[in-house]
C-alpha cells in the first residue's frame, strides 16, 4: 500500500527550474532511498515533499491526503517527520528540550512516553540529556535530530543526508539505527549521498540527476547496474 506517492512534481527557485516532473512512490514498510551527485535535487524533493518549499505544480499524496503545499505545521500531525540536512538542532538548548520541541504536536501526556522510547534507543542522549546540544558531537547531533523527529511517531520518517560530516564508524552506527527503525515498523524515505550504504539497506531506489528520475528499481538491482556503479560507487 502506498504511503506516500509523489507525482509530476516540478520545483522552482526563482527563475531556475530545479526538480522536473519528478514522480515517485514509497510503499508502507520499506525504505525507499533518493541517490544522486550534489545539487541532483535530493534535498529540495524532500523540503517540497514535507511542506518547507511549494511546489509550482504536480501532486504530493501521503497517507491518502493531498499535501502539496500545505505547510508543514499541519503535515507533521498527520504522521510525516523531517530530520533535516545538516541536522539543525536548537544549538543553545538542552537535548532534552531539543527532543519536546519535536513533540510538540503530541499530547502532553504522551511526550515522557515518547522520551522514554528515544532514550532507550539512543541511550547517549539519556546521559546528556542536560547538556547544551551545540556542545555534542556531530554524531551525537545527528542521533539527537534523528530522536526529535521520531517524537511526532512518525507514519514515515524522512531523513536528509544523516551520513553528512560523520566519521566511518559513525556512520555504520547511524544506518544501524535506520535499520532498527524500520524493523520497529517506521517507513522511511532516505536521501543519502553515500549510496553504497543507502542501496545496502534499501528496498527501492531512485536515482536523481538535475532535478530528473534517470533510474528506479529494487535497491540491489541498482547496486550492480554498470551505470550507476561507475557514477556513484567508484
């Protein structure tokens, strides 16, 4: 069942014409990737798909609803949660407040609960919970962005470049945590400049170049195919 299907989507910064028609679905479940060389279009699909860009035209359909253009406020309720590029945590406040804003479309009653289920996922927020998040490592950050946007309890869990910045090991660490995600039952919806690691987890891929879909298909189908191994995978 499709959980969120994009159609015909066309996106423009002024004058300049930036994604072109570009279609695509992620089924309930799976974890579906955007792959692609800097300025492909990756990171705008994913603020138009979320509400922080309108479209010029074409249809964005998530759980049943029409949302293109309506701005995020009113996506993250319906299930659809963000975790941007370059993290963008509340640099001046603490993890633990970092982590409430995220939840701030949940009841009160709920947000300890969620807290609960994000610091036992990622137990090195629980210990710093107090501390000031621009203080915290990268991957510490990018485990916190990953926590406040998994305190909407996200239907689908987009995440923007979580790799960015991070050291090897951290990185392996981070896509562990997708992994756990999604076998929790989060789908996601992964933009990822890394795509050895991306097509390694995914289900599905797509593959974007100047704002155009030049390839899908089964992620490791795409793993071995001659073109994309020679432009992506060295």
């Amino acid at each position: 069942m499709s959980l969120l299907k994009v159609e015909d989507l066309h996106v423009y910064y002024g004058s300049i014409h930036a994604i072109k028609g570009v279609s695509f679905e992620v089924n309930e479940g799976e974890i579906v990737t955007l792959i692609g060389a800097n300025g492909a279009g990756k990171s705008t699909t994913l603020n138009t798909v979320a509400g922080l860009m309108k479209p010029r035209s074409g249809a964005v359909t998530f759980d049943g609803k029409a949302v293109a253009g309506v701005p995020a406020s009113k996506i993250v309720p319906q299930g659809m949660a963000l975790c941007p590029e370059g993290r963008r945590v509340f640099q001046q406040m603490t993890v633990r407040e970092n982590l409430e804003m995220g939840g701030y479309t949940r009841p009160a009653s709920e947000i300890s609960e969620s807290l609960d289920d994000v610091f036992t996922r990622f137990p090195r927020l629980k210990e710093r919970h107090r501390q000031i998040a621009g203080t915290l490592s990268g991957g510490e950050q990018q485990m916190l962005a990953m926590g406040r946007a998994l305190m909407s309890k996200p239907k689908l869990l987009m995440l923007d470049e979580p790799s960015m910045g991070l050291a090897p090991i951290l990185v392996e660490q981070i896509f562990d945590i997708v992994q756990e995600l999604h076998r929790a039952g989060t789908t996601i919806l992964l933009v990822e400049q890394n795509a050895q690691m991306a097509l390694s987890i995914a289900d599905r891929a797509y593959v974007l170049e100047t704002g155009n879909i030049v390839k899908e298909g089964i992620a490791d189908d795409l793993m071995h195919d001659d073109d994309v191994r020679k432009a992506y995978l060295g």
